[in-house]
C-alpha cells in the first residue's frame, strides 16, 4: 500500500490534460453557491441554507447543486422553489483525488511515463491497470509490473476523466417543474464538521472587587467546502439526535462544569433572539466559513462587573483526613442585568487573570461553564488555596434509642368482606449521633470566611436527618448538604464543630 500512496503523489497529469483537470477541478471557477446563511450548533451540526437563481425547463430535469458541504446528510435536503419539487436526489460524494482516479482506472489503459534522471529522456509505456489492492498492478505488453517508488521519476497520464467523479461535492436532483423560466431556488440540509463555543477572558481586581470580561466565539470548518460570505447563526443548546439518547432525562452524561457550591440558576430573560428554547448569537456581519479553519469572533465585552474572591471547601459523609486539605479559591460574580455581565452565557471555558504587583495581567485559573441563564449566581472555582486550610474528623460516633423518634403506623383492614379491623404498631427508631470537627487553619496576613460544606447528609434511604447543636450557625442549602460560613482570623485558626443525627 505505501508503494501506491507514493506513486500516486506523483501521478499527475502531463501539461495536456493539466487544463482540462484544472477546469473540472474549478480552480479557475468562482464558487457555485448561491446566498448562503448557516446556522452552527453547539453539538456539531450545521444547517446550511443556499438560495440559487435558476433557470429552471418546465416538466423533468435534472439540476446539479455543487459546492455542498462535504459532510452533508442527503437525507435531510428540503428544495424550496415555485412550483417545483423533488422527484430523485443523489449525492455525489465520490471526489476527484489521486487515489480515486487510479482505482476508477481498473480495467482500463493508462499512460505511464518515466523520466531518466542522467539525460532527462522520457519513455512512455501503455499499461492496463489491474487491481490496487495495496498496491498498483499493472500489465505491460507481456509483463505484469507493480507500480512502486524506486527513486525515479514516475507519473500517470490519464485520458480522461471517469465520468463518476466530481472535482467538488455535488447533490444531483430531479425536479418536476410546472412552467419553466428562472426563479430562486432555496436548499436546505443539515450537515456534520461545523462547531462553535465560547471562551471567556475574565481580568479580576480584587482591590475594587470587579471584573472584566471579553467573550470571544471560536468557529470551526472541518469540511472541505468553504462558504463564502455567510450569514451566519449560533444557536446555544444541543437539539436532539434521533440517533443520539444523551438528551433524555436519565443516563444524561453530566457536562463538566467549575461551579462550586453556590451557583445559582437565574430566571432573567435576555435581551437575545430565541430559536424554542435556544438563545441566538449572530455574528452581526458576514463572514466567510473557509474550509478547515478555525476563526473567533467577539460577543461579549463588559467592564467593573462586581466580583468577589471567596473560599470553599466541601467534605463528603463522615469523611475524615490525615493531612488538612487546601479550600478551594472561587470568584463570585453574576450573570444578571443589574449589577452583573447582562447576558445568557453560552457553555465554554471562563480563564481568570489578575495583575500583579507590577501591574501585569497573570493567568490564576480557569474552568468551564454550561449554559448558563441570565440572572445566574456564578461561584466558580479557579485554583486551590495555598494558605488556606481544613481538616474534618469524626470526633464521636454513637448509637441512640430516643422516643423523639418513635414512630406509629396504623391500618385498617378488611378480609373477605368482614368488618374492618384496626392495626396499630409502635416501634423506636434507631439514630445514630455524629460529632464533626473541623479545623481551619490561615497563614494569610487577612482574615478569611471559608464556606465549609457538609454534604451527603440526606440518602433516599435515610430520611429525618437533623443537627441538634452546632458552633456556628448553619445554613440548609439543601436536603444533603448544609453550610458554614466560617470566619479564620489572620494567622489564625478556628474550630467548627456540629452534631448531626441520621437514621444510618
């Protein structure tokens, strides 16, 4: 196989046949699309919309529409046209290429010519070529021969071109026209290759607790087709595939995300166009989509956004450390139109920079973000603390039979037709009584308030959680998990301890 990719590469065409190819090529040709608007997903489709003018017979025809993306699906394709439609459509999707045009040659005769490299002589041979299963085989005259790269200088002269290939990705179609003459025709289809997200530049000053950001738009062509001068659309969501289940409610695989504990959804609506339940992000101007390129584009650019740095540390169910752990550094901030970015957020990557003590802008961390509505709470997780600190323990575990738990269930029941009869049943509850301590440690010159997260506090299997005593008041964030917004003085430490009963 390598000896024919090799020979391949020099098979090209003599200066005979170099227009012909060149003109079925179309590199002397202007693109044959029409007024193009494509609409980019986040999930890597495309819609691509492309309104020709043609000069359409009346009855059957067939129209060829090239220049379509490469990775186009033939079974998506809507034609609209006056008094048109469609009868039959094929995709042609088996391209001009060195590769193709040697195994189309199969059967048929080819000219190979070879160049002596001490006089620069040319001898040409006619060779039938054979198969190209890993390799060329050839029979010239009465010797079958494999074309191979030997060194010397070697290439194919082909006639003709197979009638088969196309130099660029064409959708042939049959229309059945009611009256002929010329009007635009517009088509429609979904397409693989394209991709879109979103970054954001976040420059945090923490002496006046604001924020900057710059979001930027990165667009992808992976297709071969370029697509010039495009209107083109960004829908932020991911509509669902019918070959794809991720959507549905459960095995929903989790998007990775920085929010740490904190992060609101909001329930502002902004100021955006809305496709369903999709906001749209418009480039604002046209732009052209070359093909296997990647280009960004500014949506977002705000100033003194209010922020604040904060500390975060979460501990799971009974969890304790040998060694106290690092709290997480996070930025508070707010997508809302009062007092925060003023927009719906887009999924993508939040990088954060603070400017040093000489003034210059250094990278502190980053993480991703889903789509986040406007209006949202942001704390979102940057780093980890160097001087900052916690250590949770069990310091005491008991058992406990209380008749603050004991529980009664009564039924009434009647078999076979007889009177109801009352059942009650009595039975003590067994809890147990957990002691955490945590201890929070600070080698800054500043006081902290580190917010201490307890989670898996509430299992469908043990309902009736409850915290009897703690050291500093406690907020429920939710079912499993309460907070603690303790504060740790300069160079100091503090001690947080909570009694929490559960059913296990």
């Amino acid at each position: 196989m390598r000896f024919w990719a090799l020979s391949v590469l020099l098979a090209m065409p003599v200066a005979a046949d170099a227009q012909s190819v060149a003109d079925n090529a179309g590199a002397t040709e202007a693109t044959a699309q029409g007024d193009i608007a494509v609409t980019i997903y986040s999930d890597g489709n495309a819609l691509v919309q492309d309104t020709r003018q043609l000069n359409l017979p009346k009855g059957n025809s067939r129209q060829e529409f090239k220049d379509v993306a490469t990775m186009i699906r033939p079974e998506t394709v809507r034609l609209s046209a006056s008094g048109t439609q469609i009868i039959e459509q094929n995709y042609d999707y088996d391209l001009l290429s060195p590769q193709a045009l040697i195994q189309k040659a199969v059967g048929q005769t080819i000219t190979i010519v070879r160049t002596n490299p001490a006089t620069g002589a040319e001898t040409r041979e006619q060779a039938k070529i054979l198969a190209t299963n890993g390799g060329v085989v050839m029979q010239i005259g009465n010797r079958i021969e494999i074309l191979r790269e030997d060194g010397l200088p070697v290439r194919v002269v082909f006639d003709s071109l197979p009638p088969n290939l196309r130099a660029r990705p064409t959708l042939s179609v049959t229309l059945d026209t009611q009256s002929g003459g010329s009007r635009p025709v517009t088509l429609s289809y979904l397409t693989n290759g394209f991709s879109w997200h979103a970054d954001y530049v976040a420059l945090f000053d923490e002496s006046k607790g604001a924020i900057d950001v710059q979001g930027w738009v990165t667009l992808q062509n992976n297709g071969g087709t370029p697509f010039v001068n495009a209107d083109t659309l960004l829908v932020a969501g991911s509509p669902a595939n019918a070959g794809n289940y991720s959507n549905q409610r459960y095995g929903r695989p989790v998007r990775p995300n920085g929010y740490a504990p904190g992060s609101d959804p909001g329930t502002e609506t902004a100021a955006r166009g809305q496709l369903g339940d999709y906001y749209l992000y418009p480039l604002g101007h046209r732009t052209t989509l070359a093909a296997n390129q990647q280009k960004q584009v500014s949506f977002l650019s705000v100033s003194n956004v209010p922020a604040k740095k904060g500390y975060v540390w979460r501990n799971d169910w009974m969890a304790s450390q040998d060694d106290p752990q690092s709290a997480d550094t996070v930025l508070n901030f707010s997508s809302s139109a009062n007092g925060g970015l003023g927009d719906a957020l887009p999924a993508g990557t939040v990088r954060v920079y603070m400017r040093d003590a000489k003034g210059q802008p250094q990278f502190i961390g980053e993480n991703a973000i889903d789509h986040t509505p406007m209006g949202s709470a942001l704390s979102l997780k940057t780093g980890e603390a160097f001087d900052v600190k916690v250590k949770a323990a069990v310091a005491k575990r008991e058992r406990i039979l209380s008749d603050e738990w004991e529980k009664s269930a009564r039924w009434r029941v009647a078999v076979n037709g007889a009177a109801a009869r009352t059942y009650e049943v009595d039975s003590a509850k067994v809890f147990y009584r957990t002691t955490m301590q945590y201890t929070l440690t600070n080698a800054r010159s500043q006081p902290v308030t580190v917010d201490v997260v307890q989670a898996g506090m509430d299992r469908y299997w043990w309902p009736d959680t409850r915290v009897p005593s703690e050291s500093l008041p406690g907020e429920q964030r939710s079912l499993d998990e309460r907070v603690w917004h303790v504060t740790v003085p300069a160079n100091g430490t503090t001690t947080l301890t909570a009694v929490i009963d559960t059913r296990y």
